[in-house]
C-alpha cells in the first residue's frame, strides 16, 4: 500500500515540495514536543497523527528521497528548448541527430563488449563446482524496526535515525563528532544513521547486545 504522505506533511505544517532542511527541522522538532517527557505537560490533539504512523511515515519518505533524489509530492524542473525554436534551426537538429548516432555507436559497441566478456567469464567457470548456498539473511524495512522499538522501548538497532534513537536511549551526555557518549557507553553515526554502539556494563544502552558483533545469546540484555 502506497503511503499516505499528505499525513506527514500536515502533521509537520508543511506543503509538497519543501526542502529537505525543512522537512527533518520540523520532523525533529516534533518528535521532541511529543517526547513521553513533554507528552505529559502537553495535551496531545486527538487528530494528531499517532507517532507510530509518524515515524513510519518519515522513513518511507528518507527512502523516496534516497531513490529519487525528491521528497515525495515535489517536482523536478528541466530547462527545455522550445519546440518551436528547434524547428527552425536545421543545424541544431543535425547536431542533435549526429550526437544520436555517436551515442548508439558507443552503445552498440559496449554491449558486444560486455557480451564477450560474459561469454568468457561463462566458459572460464564452466568447470568450477557450484558454490555453496549462500545462507539468507531478510532484514525488515527500517521503518519496521523503529516503529517496533518505540513501542517497546528499544531496543535500538543499526540503521536507525538520530531522532529515533535520542527518543529510544535519551540525550547524550556528550557529543563529539558523530558519536554519542553516554558515560562509558557510546553510539556513532555516519550520515545520520546508527552504524555502531559499546554498550558498557556500568552504563549499559538499549541495545540488545554490548556491540553489534557479539552474538545476543552470549551478552547480557539491557536495563531498561
């Protein structure tokens, strides 16, 4: 099912076609007035968006962007001749039919190109043994997992955004660079999202295990 994105972006105050900037200011912004801290003081409206569907929302939207370059809802401008000015300028049409050529040539030529490299990858391997199964791993959409983990609580888990995990783990008590500092314990980032954490004993994180690379049958659960 297609996302309602119009939800978002009322939820947000903002229209089709804002910035990025725009878009994750007033995202964080709203995350932060609907924190379980200030949820208490502060009535939510009872058509406010729940922030379950908020958050997935958002993560539908960072994958739109990363596919088409676009939030969802905005346009993309080409500056275009007009049809009329190209009709009557024969030389540029030439041009253009010229350019067509060239670039079907080169096209042309790399296809036979690539063909006589896969045919020869082909026979090359036709003697090794098959290759073992390859051992199947299905991640769930990273929507999926932040929605899940605010539910619960955590715990937290790689690929999550900033905000997600300030309002799992709390503010850090120091940030340095793109890494968050909670006493012994850390978290980093690398282009906004979770990419490694050290979960020490004496401050233990809501990750499910002291690092990624440690089995989660061997590591104690954290403390929540």
């Amino acid at each position: 099912m297609t996302p309602d994105f119009s939800r978002i972006y009322a939820e947000l105050g903002l229209q089709p076609g804002c910035s990025l900037d725009e878009f994750q200011r007033a995202y964080r912004q709203c995350l932060s007035e609907r924190h379980p801290d200030r949820a208490r003081s502060t009535a939510t409206p009872a058509d406010a968006v729940p922030l379950s569907d908020l958050i997935a929302l958002h993560s539908s939207a960072m994958a739109f962007h990363r596919e088409h370059g676009r939030l969802p809802g905005g346009t993309t401008t080409a500056n275009a001749l007009p049809v009329s000015r190209v009709r009557h300028n024969p030389s540029l049409l030439m041009g253009e039919q010229a350019d067509r050529s060239t670039f079907t040539r080169k096209l042309i030529a790399s296809a036979l190109i690539a063909g006589l490299l896969l045919a020869g990858l082909v026979n090359e391997r036709k003697d090794m043994p098959p290759p073992a199964a390859a051992l199947r791993v299905d991640s769930a959409p990273v929507a999926g997992q932040a929605t899940s983990a605010v539910l619960l609580g955590g715990p937290l888990q790689l690929g999550m955004d900033a905000a997600t995990v300030r309002l799992i783990q709390g503010e850090p008590m120091r940030i340095n660079g793109g890494t968050w500092e909670y006493g012994p314990s850390w978290l980093r980032f690398e282009d906004g999202e979770l990419v490694d954490w050290y979960s020490s004993p004496l401050y233990r994180l809501k990750t499910p295990t002291s690092s990624p690379g440690i089995d989660s049958q061997s590591s104690r659960p954290y403390k929540r």
